[in-house]
C-alpha cells in the first residue's frame, strides 16, 4: 500500500509527464504553423510578381521570328506559354481578352483540319 507521500509525488511525476507532452505538442503545432506561414508568404510573392498579360504576349510576340508571326495561333498555344496569377496559367478568357486589347483579332478555321478552331491573328 502507498503512503500519501508516494501517491502526491506519482500525481507529481504524472502532471510533468503531461506538461512536458503539451509542451511538445505545442512546439509541433508552432512548427505547422510556421511552415503554413511561409508557405503563404511565396504564394503571395508569387502573385506580387505577376507581369500583366497584356505585357507577357507583348514580350512573347517580339521573341517570334517573322515566319511565325505571320502564322495564326490557338489560345491555348498562347496559355502554354503564359504565366497565371494565382494560378499556373492563366484563363483562356483572360488571354482572349489581353489579345483582343493588343490589335488581335478572332476568326475560325472552318477546314477539315482546323475543324472549327478558333485561331487569332495580327492585323497590323
């Protein structure tokens, strides 16, 4: 039978045991959040490093040789190419969009090959 000293010293020992597993507990948890927090903080350096579209097709266009900028292109060629701002890429609509401010202009390919696609070109 234990005497009342060795039962307080075991509730003793016992209520370390518990803080010392907090403590650990919450070291872990800070850890989390800290890895959360830098991850957060490259995806908004990411999206603070966005160059406009507008500004990345103007760029992609002057790297074209003058054989391929006579050819017409699909959007998706062009969102392959492009950088997103939240995401990978960006939105076929936002590219049409960028494209259509910078003078290019909309028309389907009604041959057997184009099936209807929609390509764009310059009509500079």
């Amino acid at each position: 039978m234990n005497t009342w000293l060795d039962q307080i010293k075991n509730e003793c020992e016992l209520r370390l045991l518990e803080k010392a597993q907090l403590t650990d507990l919450n070291k872990k948890v800070a850890e989390g959040r800290r890895r959360r927090s830098e991850a957060h903080r490259k995806q908004l350096a990411y999206v603070e490093s966005f160059v406009p579209l507008e500004v990345q097709i103007q760029r992609w266009w002057s790297g074209l040789s003058a054989e391929l900028k006579h050819r017409p292109f699909s959007t998706m060629e062009l969102v392959a190419q492009l950088r997103g701002r939240f995401k990978q890429r960006p939105a076929a609509s936002a590219v049409a969009t960028a494209l259509r401010k910078l003078g290019f202009v909309q028309f389907r390919d009604w041959s057997n090959n184009g099936q209807g696609c929609r390509l764009w070109k310059v009509t500079k």
